[in-house]
C-alpha cells in the first residue's frame, strides 16, 4: 500500500481534496506551490509537509524531489496538478502570455513526471497521477493556448504510461470534465450537483493509486451527472 505522497501546484481546491483524502488513508504527503505561505492552513489540517517550488524551473523541481524524499522518504504517489490559460480570441493571444501557459501545464508536466519516474525506475513501483481537464480532449473557442497545454500533458502521460507501466510505475491522467465547486463557486439550487465534489474526485484518484497491476487504468473521465458529453 501507498506510504506517501507529493502533490504539486496544491493550493485550496482538488489538491486539497486530495492531501485530506491521502492522509485519512495514512500516507505521509507533502504539498508544493510557488506560493508555498498559502499552504500553511492545509499543512496544520492535515499535518503534511509544505516546499515552495516553481514547476517551471529544472532546478526547483530537482531540489523539491530531494527535500521531499528527506522528509518522506521514498515516494509512492506524486501528483501533478498545475495549469495556466491564456484565454482570447486566437489573432489576438499575446505570444507570451501562450508560453507561459504552455511553459506550466506541459513543460512542467514533464519535470514533474521525468523526476518523479527517475525516483521510481530503480524501485519499479509507485503511481504518477496527471490532472487534465476538459481542455485535454476537446478545443474550446477562444481557448487554444488552454487545450494546446491540456492536450500535450494528456500525450506525455499516454507515452508515459507505455514506457512506464512494463517497468512497475503507474501512469494515470485524469480528465477533469467540469466545473469544481468551491467555497466561491457553488451549485445552482436547481441543479444540485452540477459541480464535481473535490473530495469525491479525490476517492477517485486514491482508487486509482490502489488498483491491481493486472487491471491498471491509464485514464479517467470525470464528469458530473448532468454534463452533456
């Protein structure tokens, strides 16, 4: 069974879900976001562990691995959770402000995934999950540097899982199909529960880090019940 987890780009919604679901499950987790100050409700909840990193950054993200294994040991779960937009008709996208998107929800995809799996290789065991969203298999007007971001982190774990899952590690991507409520972003009192539950995607997540290697799942849609598909 799963001892631990990191759980990067955490901040107050699905991540948060997940490091209470995680610890209720008894592993030790570790959070990471820019803004590390910001996690220091979540850490006194939940007793996890908290780093500043830019996911962005090859330096940052090899010096988060390292103070999270010092601090956990050796990690069994690490979760990527970050993204950007750059929302706007496409003539009119600022170029930069597209790199960047690009730069956080790929780029730093793949930091996170080739450091998470260069820890797991020698062990052959341990699950690396990615938080993908609509975007991830379906262009939006006006949202093209989103999906762009979506669609190429949505291939770096399919290409992942097929390299990876012979070798023992557990690659997952998770399609985020709709909105998630929040303290400021509620259900309509005619459509109750037209938002995902955070806490019940994380079930979801830890359902998947528990699966049996005969039966692994590379992939999930999650949706709610009134989401026209």
């Amino acid at each position: 069974m799963p001892n631990s987890a990191l759980i990067v780009g955490a901040g107050s919604g699905l991540s948060a879900s997940l490091a209470r679901r995680f610890t209720a499950d008894g592993m030790r987790v570790a959070v990471a976001a820019r803004d590390s100050g910001k996690l220091a409700p979540l850490c006194s909840e939940t007793g996890a562990v908290a780093f500043a990193c830019d996911a962005t950054q090859p330096d940052q993200v090899t010096k988060l691995f390292e103070d999270a294994i010092a601090a956990l040991g050796p990690l069994d779960v690490v979760v990527f959770n970050p993204s950007a937009r750059a929302s706007g008709p496409t003539a009119e996208l600022d170029p930069a402000a597209v790199l960047r998107a690009l730069t956080i929800s790929a780029f730093g995809g793949f930091l996170v995934g080739q450091a998470a799996a260069r820890h797991m290789l020698p062990r052959r065991s341990g699950a690396i999950l990615f938080t993908g969203a609509s975007a991830s298999v379906k262009g939006y007007p006006q949202s093209a540097a989103f999906a762009m971001g979506k669609f190429a982190l949505r291939g770096l774990a399919q290409s992942m899982a097929r390299e990876l899952s012979p070798q023992g590690i557990h690659i997952a991507h998770f399609v985020i199909d709709g909105g998630i409520r929040s303290a400021t972003r509620v259900d309509p009192a005619d459509r109750p529960d037209s938002l995902l539950d955070p806490d019940a995607i994380a079930e979801t997540y830890l359902h998947v880090v528990k699966q049996h290697r005969s039966a692994w799942t590379w992939e999930v849609e999650l949706r709610p019940w009134v989401e026209r598909f």
